[in-house]
C-alpha cells in the first residue's frame, strides 16, 4: 500500500466499513446500476398480491427441509430387517428407504419435526399455488403481457404434484406404495406405449427394485431443478411486467402506485418469510401427517381402505374412483376406458386452465395490455367460467374421498359416486349460470350505488308523510373505482360484402368467435356503467332518487 | 383256540359278546367324544339354558323364530355358536332395532354379561359352532405385535384401514372403527365373521395369530396409543391432512398475509 492514497483516505476521513464493501462488490458485479434501477421498484398493496409469496417461501422451506432429509434418507428398496425404537414394527421385512424414513421418524434429532414441516409445507405449497393461480384468474391479470408468465406459473403447479408425488413415493410404505400402483396401472392403460413406459419406468415389472432411486433423483433434482428456474423466470418477468394493481384515484394502465422494494418490501417480505416459516412449523410441531409407522411398509400383497394420495393429486384418483370401468377389446388388445379416460380428463381439465389466456383474447380480440386488474363482478362470463371449473375440480375432490363421505355422514359410497358423476357434469354449468346472475346483480348495485349513492339505512319521514331511505351520495375516489373499468362491445362478424360490393366469405370461425363473444360483453351479459350524463341527470335536481 | 370254539354254544356266550361290544363302544366314546360338554356340570349347565330360552323367545323370537331356526327377519342361530351370540349381543348390535338399513351398527348393550352367557349357552345347544373365547386366548401374553400388525395389512386393513380406523364398503354398509372394541370381541368377530366379515376360523387364523391382532390393534388404535407426530387428525391419511392444511395452514397464512398488508408504511408523511 503506498503512502499517497493512506493520505487522501485520511484527509478524506475514511468511508464507512458498509460503502467500502459496495464499493469493492461494485467494481466486480455492477450492483449500483442494478440496485439502482430496481430498489425502487414499487409493488401496490393488497394480501392477495402476498400470495405469490406464501408459495415462494414455502417453497424455499421445502428446500431447506429436504436438504436436512437427505442426510438421512436412503433411496434404496435393499430388504432389510427392523431393528429400530419403534415396536410395532420390530423384526419386520422393509425396504432400506421404508427403514430410514423410520430412523428419521425416531432416531435422528429433530428428525421427525423437519418430516413435517417438509410434508405440511408441501401441502401448503401447491394449495397456495392454487389460490394465488385462481387470484390471478378471477382479476385477469393473465391478459397480456402476462399471458407467459401465466404458463410458468401452472407449470409450476403441474410440476409441484408431480414433485409432490415423486416426495410422498420415497418413504415406500404402503400407502404411497399403493399410490404408485394406481399410477403404474394409468401408465399401462395408454394404448400401445404404456407397457413400454412402464417397463422403462420400473426397470421391468413392478415395483422392481429401481423406483424409489429413480423417483429420489427426480424427486430431489430433476423437478424441483426446474421449479427453481421456472421459479426465477416468473419473478424476473413480475419485475419485467411491473405488478398488477386495483383499480382506483391515481392508479391507471400506465403506473403502479405502492410502496417501494426497498426498504418497505424488503422489510415486509423479509418478515412474511418468518412468519410463513412460523405457521408451517407451529403445524408441524402440533398435527401429525404421513404416520409411515402406523402405515406399514409397502407389499404388493398389502393394501388398506381409505388410500389416498395427498390432496393435489386427489383430482386425479376421484376421475378414477368415479369413472365406470369400462373397456373394449379390439383384436386381442383390451383398452381399459375406465383408466385411460380419467388420464385424458386429467390433462384436458388442467390444460383448460394453460390455455385459457389464449382462448379468452382470441374470443374477445382483446389485444391491448392491461395493468389494471378487473373486480370478477366486471367479467361476469370469465368469473362464471371460473367458478365452474373450481366446481368441476372440488367435486372430483368429493369423488377421491367417495369412501369417507359415505363413512362419516352415514351414506352410501354407491350414492356418493353416482352424485359425483352427475354433478361433474351439471354442477359447472349450475355454478356458471349462478355466478353469471350473482355478477351481473353485483354490476347493477354498482350501478345503482353511483347513481344514487350508498343506502345508509336512515329512514327519513317527509311533512307530507312518505318514508324515504336517506342515500349518501359516494365520494369522488368511490366514483371513479365503480366506473373506471372498460366495457367492450362484442366482436362483430363484419359487413357480409366487400368495399367492391364482392360478397365476403364468412368462415365458421369467425361465427363461431362472434357468438362467443356476444357470450362476454353482449347486451345480456355486462350491465352497461353508468355515463357521467346519466349521472349529471339524476344528480342535478336535489331530493331526487 | 380249541376251547373258545367249546364254549361258543355256553349260554352266557351271547351276554360275555354283548358286555364286550358295550365296552368297547364306551371306551371309543369315551376316547372320541368332546371332551368339554362329557365333563360339564349337567345341572347348572340345563339351567342356564332353560334361563337363556327364556331370555330368546322374549327378545329374539320373533325374528329369528322361536326355536332359532330362523325367519324371513333373521337367518338361523342353528349353529352359530356362543362366539358369535357374545359379540353380537355383547356390542349391542343384537337386538337390531330393525331389520332394514344397510348394517346393523354397534350400540348400547341391554343385556347384563350373565344374561349373554345365558343366551349363548342356549344357543350353542342348538348345535355345535365356535365358543366365547378365554381370557388366556384374547389376552396380551405372549403375543408378536410386529406379527400381528403384519397378519392386521394382509387381512384387515382392506377395510377395516392401517390401523383400524374402519373404512366405506358398498351400497352404504362399512367396516366400522375397532378403537375401543373390547378385545374378546374382536377375537369373537374374527372367529364368527359378523355380518359383512368373512370369518377366520382356527384353520385360517391359529389362534396365536388372532392374539397378535388384537395386541397389535392395542399398541395402535387404542387410548393408549401414543402419536409421536401430535394429532392424529382422525387416522384417515391424506384426506383429514388436505383438509386441515387447507384450512388451518392456508387459512392462518392468508389471515397473516391480510394482517401483514393491512400494516402499510405511508409513503409520505401525514
């Protein structure tokens, strides 16, 4: 060090320890112009824009538990005897996975807590990506640009069952053993390549001797390996796109009005992590989940009523529990209908959910981006379709668990799986219409509150005698909240004959999209705001309402 | 040889030919026949079924016929066993308030433990069938809790669940719960095969195995059972566990998510 720059530094008083380690990070990252540009970032407010995190950081727990688990577990289906601490179990035949899962269950410090933190946070994982999925659906803050990061976000989904699914396998007992029968039997029932698949998946027939090494590589790198990519693409592109807001005073599609990253979303995310972290662990410290112990380990001879799997995947065995078992034989070959349609409804009802962005902007030629997210009352056709889809969803949920509605209201099974059935069909259409009228009612209260203000449930006595309720005219901000949003009027097929008089060829599609979109913003289907002259009409002359 | 064949016209040949082939058929039976009911105490043991009559042809008579013989309500008793009487009477699942539904359930007992006992013996002597089980047979000694846990997955738990929990069978009928199942009847089901049970007789099941069942069903679906985890959330795998982290576990965290962004900074000073 040369004598010249200890004297400047000291003339100059030295830079505190926190600058000097910017400043040395700077010069080798680039950090000021990256933190420049992005500490200021501002997020809007509002807890169903926290939901996003709640996955996150359950996620990152996820990670951090699993790391622990790892240490312990070992993926291997080597038979071994058990010799442990728990003694319903002792000197029984297991795998070397079922044996260590159990060592970790008793034997290893804290061994048992991080189980279920692991366990219950992925459970609250995927039911947070859900919620945060049907947040984003219902307020439409799917629309472009968002359309891709939608995609991300359900493969995120899809590929959390999965890794879920992969995680809950590992143990080798006998309930997941069982899950991972049924899921080798709906790989057998694709024609021609199921056999094929499942022989490479198994290294032969099940369950083999291969399954839970191959399902831990998939389990603990391969999925959650692109998770965490998929994961960083989805947030870099929330910082692309800027976040969503509500609309109201001041907010328009051209800002976002909140608070910035740093120091206030920082602080506040910082602190959500702890308390997410806190909630999970609490249950884990106070509700059991997955009793391997009690469950036994997994023999192809063995199998136990009330096998389900855990919730994600729950849509998928009430699509089997309530299908008919149907099948054809054609040529000496037998299509089991009774597993392969459950596997195709499996993938159209959740790639209805991918491809919806699509199919909405092509029905409505709805192009534009949108910042500001719509209430679900002002897409009555979009939150109807919703709604019928989340009641599609639940009511498979009610077919996975037929055996239990019937054992604890007193029904019969038969019954319950026959209201399955029906109501997969007919309950999304009822659930449609219903919430069709409930948001169409919804548009004309707003509608009726603009014009002639909230009700405040004074009863007033005029001197000629009538009783009138006192109506509060609604503030400015309130005003403008409750009109602000567009209406679109439907896609028009266009003029039947050319600018020259040439007749024009309609093609079926372009009907098609018509109708559909007369479906969305046709006269029956939005009630139209209130206009400002309307407004001015009804308020102009006092004592009116 | 020669002086058998003298005296085989004696007149008391024919009486020494009876007095031997009496013998005989005595010693064999003697040899063969059960050995329980030859000792029993004949007296006390008619009286208890005359009190055991009397106790059917008032409660389950008009059912089951008034000789046990069976009725379009009820099948035959003929046969069934004292077994089969004590759990059926003994969890109060006899007498059925009716005979419609889809299973007759488990409810409050009527009768006292004498009064069952009375009514088994009267029935056992309609014909022969499995007996009440002793104490030494149901009880704890001895028993393999690994084994029986492992005879409980092979053969129990398609219904009745891992650990006893019970489960759905068609048409609304149901493997009930075996928490709180009083040991000896639960041997006495496995024995008689009640309602929807199949039975597994001694030949199926060796009595040593039933044993370690029922100590197996003790050590996991009992009160005394511990569960390392913390709540067991009802036993049922992965639905009560869905459901309770959707709604205590979402639910808390959207709870905090509403109490966190409700606590806003202010942007600017006011």
């Amino acid at each position: 060090m040369s004598t010249t720059a200890n004297d400047t530094s000291r003339a100059r008083g030295k830079a505190p320890a926190g600058e000097r380690i910017a400043d040395w990070a700077d010069g080798r990252l680039g950090i000021y112009s990256l933190a420049k540009a992005n500490m200021r970032k501002i997020f809007p407010d509002h807890w169903s824009f926290m939901l996003g995190e709640v996955c996150m950081y359950s996620f990152i727990i996820i990670i951090l538990t699993g790391v622990y688990l790892t240490l312990f577990f070992h993926p291997s289906m080597n038979e071994v005897v058990y010799h442990g601490s728990y003694v319903p179990l002792q000197g029984q035949m297991m795998s070397e996975a079922f044996n260590s899962t159990l060592h970790i269950s008793f034997d290893v410090r804290g061994g048992l807590l991080v189980r279920q933190i692991h366990h219950w946070a992925a459970l609250i994982f995927l039911a947070g990506m859900f919620v945060h999925m049907m947040r984003v659906f219902f307020t439409g803050a799917f629309r472009k640009p968002r359309e891709i990061n939608w995609l991300f976000g359900f493969l995120l989904f899809v590929l959390g069952m999965f890794t879920g699914f992969t995680g809950y396998s590992l143990p080798d007992d006998l309930l997941s053993g069982t899950g991972v029968r049924f899921t080798e039997g709906a790989i057998l029932s694709m024609p021609i390549v199921g056999t094929y698949i499942s022989y490479f998946l198994f290294g032969g027939q099940f369950p083999g001797h291969d399954f839970v090494a191959r399902f831990y590589s998939i389990h603990i790198l391969l999925l959650p390996g692109i998770m965490l990519g998929l994961m960083v693409a989805h947030l870099i592109l929330v910082f692309y796109h800027k976040h969503t807001q509500f609309a109201g005073p001041g907010k328009t599609n051209n800002n976002v009005v909140g608070m910035p990253l740093l120091p206030v979303y920082m602080a506040k995310a910082g602190g959500f992590f702890f308390l997410v972290f806190g909630v999970i662990a609490a249950i884990a410290a106070v509700a059991q989940i997955n009793p391997i112990w009690a469950i036994g380990p997994y023999r192809v001879d063995q199998v136990s009523t009330g096998a389900q799997p855990d919730w994600y995947m729950g849509f998928a065995e009430g699509l089997i529990r309530f299908m008919p078992g149907w099948e054809i034989n054609f040529w000496g070959h037998t299509l089991v209908l009774g597993v392969f349609i459950p596997l195709v409804l499996f993938g159209v009802v959740l790639g209805a959910m991918a491809a919806y962005p699509f199919i909405e902007s092509w029905i409505t030629g709805d192009k534009s981006e949108h910042h500001i997210l719509d209430r679900p009352r002002n897409a009555p056709t979009r939150t109807g379709l919703g709604v019928a889809w989340v009641t599609m969803y639940m009511i498979t949920l009610v077919g996975g668990g037929n055996d239990l509605w019937a054992t604890h209201f007193h029904l019969s099974i038969n019954a319950v799986t026959w209201f399955v059935r029906i109501f997969f069909f007919v309950g999304p259409v009822i659930a449609f219409i219903a919430t069709k009228r409930i948001c169409l009612g919804l548009q004309r209260r707003d509608r009726d509150k603009v014009l002639h203000g909230r009700e405040t449930g004074i009863i007033k006595r005029l001197p000629h005698g009538e009783f009138i309720e006192v109506h509060e005219p609604l503030s400015q901000e309130q005003l403008h909240t409750l009109t602000t949003h567009t209406q679109y009027a439907p896609a028009e097929i266009g003029p039947a004959v050319d600018e020259n008089g040439v007749e024009r060829k309609v093609t079926a599609s372009e009907k098609l999209r018509a109708k559909l979109s007369n479906a969305y913003y046709g006269e029956d289907n939005q009630i139209p705001k209130p206009t400002s002259e309307e407004y001015k009409e009804i308020t102009s002359g006092h004592g009116h309402h | 040889m020669k002086k058998l064949s003298v005296r085989r016209r004696h007149p008391l040949a024919a009486v020494v030919v009876l007095l031997l082939a009496l013998a005989a058929t005595g010693g064999l039976y003697a040899a063969f026949a059960p050995a329980g009911k030859a000792q029993a105490d004949a007296g006390s043991q008619s009286l208890t079924i005359k009190e055991g009559k009397k106790l059917f042809e008032v409660g389950c008579a008009s059912c089951h016929g008034t000789g046990g013989q069976g009725s379009s309500d009820g099948p035959s008793l003929v046969g069934v066993g004292a077994a089969a009487v004590d759990f059926q009477v003994g969890t109060g699942r006899m007498p059925a308030a009716t005979s419609q539904g889809a299973q007759v359930p488990r409810k409050k007992t009527v009768y006292t433990q004498t009064q069952i006992d009375q009514l088994a013996a009267y029935i056992a002597s309609l014909g022969a069938g499995p007996v009440v089980p002793t104490k030494q047979q149901y009880g704890p000694d001895g028993a393999d809790i690994a084994k029986g846990g492992e005879l409980f997955r092979t053969n129990c738990a398609q219904c009745h669940n891992f650990t006893g929990k019970g489960g759905a069978l068609t048409k609304g009928k149901f493997a009930p719960t075996l928490e709180g199942v009083d040991p000896k009847h639960i041997y006495e089901a496995m024995q008689t095969g009640p309602q929807n049970m199949p039975s597994f007789p001694d030949t199926t099941l060796s009595s040593q195995n039933k044993k370690d069942i029922i100590a197996y069903l003790h050590a996991v679906d009992s009160s005394e059972t511990t569960n390392p985890g913390g709540l067991e959330l009802g036993g049922l795998g992965p639905v009560s566990e869905g459901l309770f982290a959707w709604i205590f576990g979402l639910g808390a965290l959207i709870a905090v998510a509403v109490w966190v962004a409700a606590r806003t900074a202010k942007a600017k000073k006011s």
